[in-house]
C-alpha cells in the first residue's frame, strides 16, 4: 500500500469519528435545522464530482462522478426541502372564517 492511500484513509476515519462526535453532541431540537442547513451546503460535492469527472480518463471515474454528483443533488435538493417545511412550521395558520350568527344569540 503506498503512503497516499493510507495517509487518505486515516484523515477518512478520522472524519468520520469526529463527524460522529459531533452529530451525537447536538440536542433532538437542534437537529432537523442543522442537518438541513449542513444539507445545503454540501454543493461542494457537486463541485467535487465535476472536477472528479473532468480529471477522470476511465469508464470508472465518469460513473462515480456521475452517481456522486447525483447524490450530492440530491442532499442539496433534500436540505432545501426539509428547511422549507420546517419554516412552515413556524408560519402562522390562517383562522377559518366564522358563520354568521352561529355564536351569537338570538332573540
């Protein structure tokens, strides 16, 4: 195994435990709206498929910079949608209207 490999597979475990420390620190009610944000700020691995796909010079590299970049549409697409809901959360709903004369007395 060369120096590069294992010198990327530790910052990846790396990453991953700290990642983990960090997701399982945060309260229940704090984390639908971090997750969305964080969500939408992965478009950097939108970017990263696309320089992935244009240094690839194999059949292997298009396809995993393809499912990469579909994947990363997605999560961006997905956190944009689960912060629209939530902030729909938050919006005041409109009263229904009452019927004329149905609370009031009559003589």
């Amino acid at each position: 195994m060369s120096v590069s490999l294992i010198s990327s597979l530790s910052v990846f475990v790396l990453a991953l435990l700290v990642g983990f420390e960090v997701i399982s620190k945060i309260p229940n009610s704090l984390h639908t709206p971090m997750m969305s944000g964080a969500n939408s700020i992965h478009g950097v691995i939108l970017v990263g498929a696309m320089i992935t796909g244009a240094m690839s010079g194999n059949i292997v590299g298009y396809i995993l910079a393809f499912f990469a970049a579909a994947f990363g549409a997605a999560n961006v697409v997905g956190g944009y949608v689960v912060t629209d809901r939530m902030l729909e959360m938050f919006k005041k709903r409109p009263e229904p209207a009452k019927a004329a004369g149905a609370n009031s007395k009559e003589a």
